[in-house]
C-alpha cells in the first residue's frame, strides 16, 4: 500500500506542483511529517493543517493516515457514506448531517452550538449512538428548527415510538384522557403506580444487560413520568389495578427502592380513584392472563383493550375481543384477594412478615 502511495505521487507530483512555487518550496516539510506519522511518532496535525491549505487542496485527517479529499472539512472523524433508509436513525442522521453541512459547520462547530462534543455529533449522525430528547432540542435551537415541522425533536418522537412495541404510542395517547383505565400486570410493578426510583433500577438493568444504552434509560423514566403526571387532572380516571402477586414480591432496586415502591402502592390503594388488588399465587390456572392487559374506557364509553406478547403489543377496538378481554377481567377481579386483603399483604411483604 505505501509503494503503491509513493508511485502515484512519483507520477502525479511534478503535475500537481506545476505553477504552485509555494507547494514546491513546503514540499520538504510535508514529506518529514508523513516520515513522522508513518513511523509512529507524535501527531503533526496542526503542520498538516496548515501545509494541506496551502497545496490548495482540503484534507481529512484519519486515524490510520492523511488523504487529499477534495470538498471536504478538515475532521478528526472518518466521514463515512451514510443511508438514511437503512433505519429511522440512520434517516437522523443523515438528516442532522445535511442540515450542519448546509450551514457549512464542522461537527466540532455544531457540537459547540449545542454543548456537545465534535465526536458525539459524528456518533449521532453515523448511528452509533441514539438521539435524546436534550441532544433533539439543542439541535433545534442550534439550527432555528425550534416548534417547526421539521424539528429533530418532532423526529426524536417519531424515532422513539417507532422502537416502543406496535399500538403502544397509540395507546398512550388514549390512556391520557380515558375517564377509566383498567390494568393488569405480571412480573412488575404497573408503570403508572412506579415510583421514580423502581423505574430508574428497571431501566438501569437495562443498561447492564446492553439492551438500551445510559440515555435511552433515562428517557424511559421521564416518558414514564409524562405518563403518570397526564392522569393528574380536576378529574382523574379511575383506576382498576389487578397485579400478580409476583410485582410485589419480586424485589427490584434494592430493600430501600422496594420498601418506598410498596409503601406507595399503599398510599394509592387510599386514593378514592384507585381500587388496586394482588392475584395470589393460590389462584393457579384460575387467572386468566399471562401477559399486560389495559382496557380504556372514554368519555363517550367506547373502550379499547391493549395487550403485549414479548416482541410485539395490539390495540383493539374490535368490540367482540374487547368485551371477551372485558368479561375475563372481571373474572379475574373476582378471584383475586379484596383491596383490604392485598393492602394487608402488600404491608407483609414491606415489613418482610410471611
């Protein structure tokens, strides 16, 4: 590869050099620091930045050499091809690109304008690491996108969603103005009656496992957070909750998260809204989910039924399917303990009495 380098520009240098006496004079200088970097030796990027724009021809500094490209920006970060139908993330990016070339800014320039660094802009717009909320709302600022159709933060949402399970964003927008929601869970505690703590050790668990990355965590909690601070109105839903008894028993976060995840499930048992009861184990095949079920019911009665597999969630509006999930709720409130019942068990398992 290096012979090869040196016989092209043993064919193509006296070319090249012809009528730039500036070129020919710094010709020396750029040969010892091409020496330099092949032989491993300090970095000379400050000589080769100011060497490259006097040969007239723009450079892109690699890792592993330095190549004349012309029309580009002078980076430390490989400026590889992207495909924005590759993903929906790979569209942000690509679009993120277009937009700060269009200005003529470099990654390290935008970076600056939004409080980021050069290298996490070029990992947002290659796909190596997801947008947030806060990265999409610098952007907007930085590029006057703010409020606009074309916001990265609109985007941010629209990225978002696409990652969460089929009918869930849709739900979601439902469930902030049903006037009565109807919660089945197995496993965890319903997101709706999680306290911070117990979403952020749900989510940080995430992380270790690699499954979403630091960011991602974060925005699960203050998604969740939305959620829980839609049903506070002048008129809240009403809340039917039904957990297995694996949610309460089931530690997560440690004695302290738990212990404050339990005392509040008993705080909104208190709450005239809320009717929340534990399915014990005792009921055995008497239960009639194995997975999340919600039922919604709206201001004008209608109700839809939303339910999740482990790859996939279905909304419903179909009333046949929706009144069946209907009748085996109310089956199942009937089988499991009464709200005195489950307040005095979910009390046991906080003060860790059998």
């Amino acid at each position: 590869m290096l012979s090869d380098l040196f016989a092209q520009s043993h064919r193509l240098l006296p070319q090249f050099l012809q009528g730039r006496p500036v070129a020919a004079a710094l010709l020396p200088l750029l040969f010892v620091g091409l020496s330099w970097r092949i032989c491993g030796f300090a970095s000379h990027r400050s000589l080769l930045s100011v060497v490259f724009p006097l040969l007239g021809a723009p450079s892109v500094v690699y890792r592993r050499g330095v190549f004349n490209v012309p029309g580009t920006e002078d980076t430390l970060v490989n400026l590889k091809e992207l495909n924005p139908d590759a993903s929906p993330q790979a569209a942000y990016g690509a679009r993120l690109r277009s937009k700060r070339e269009a200005r003529d800014w470099t990654q390290d320039q935008l970076g600056e304008r939004m409080g980021y660094s050069g290298r996490h802009i070029s990992a947002v717009e290659t796909g190596c690491k997801p947008p947030t909320r806060r990265f999409s709302r610098c952007a907007d600022t930085a590029l006057g996108l703010t409020g606009t159709s074309d916001s990265f933060e609109r985007a941010w949402g629209e990225l978002r969603n696409g990652s969460l399970l089929e009918g869930f964003p849709e739900y979601v927008g439902y469930e902030a103005q049903a006037v009565e929601i109807r919660v089945f869970e197995v496993g965890i505690i319903p997101g709706l009656l999680q306290t911070p703590a117990y979403a952020r050790a749900l989510a940080d668990g995430d992380v270790r496992r690699g499954t979403i990355t630091p960011e991602q965590a974060a925005e699960r909690v203050s998604v969740l957070a939305e959620r829980q601070a839609a049903l506070v109105r002048s008129r809240p839903p009403t809340m039917l909750v039904v957990m297995d008894e694996s949610c309460i028993r089931r530690p997560v976060g440690g004695a302290e998260v738990m212990n404050e995840q339990l005392q509040h499930l008993v705080e909104v048992a208190a709450l005239p809204n809320t009717h929340l009861q534990v399915a014990p184990y005792g009921i055995g095949e008497r239960r009639p989910f194995n997975l999340p079920v919600y039922l919604l019911t709206m201001s004008d009665w209608s109700m839809m039924a939303y339910a999740e597999s482990q790859a996939r969630g279905y909304l419903d509006r179909e009333s046949t399917y929706v009144q069946a999930t209907l009748s085996a709720y109310h089956q199942l409130q009937a089988e499991a303990l009464s709200q005195t019942e489950s307040v005095a068990m979910i009390e046991q398992v906080r003060k860790g009495t059998p």
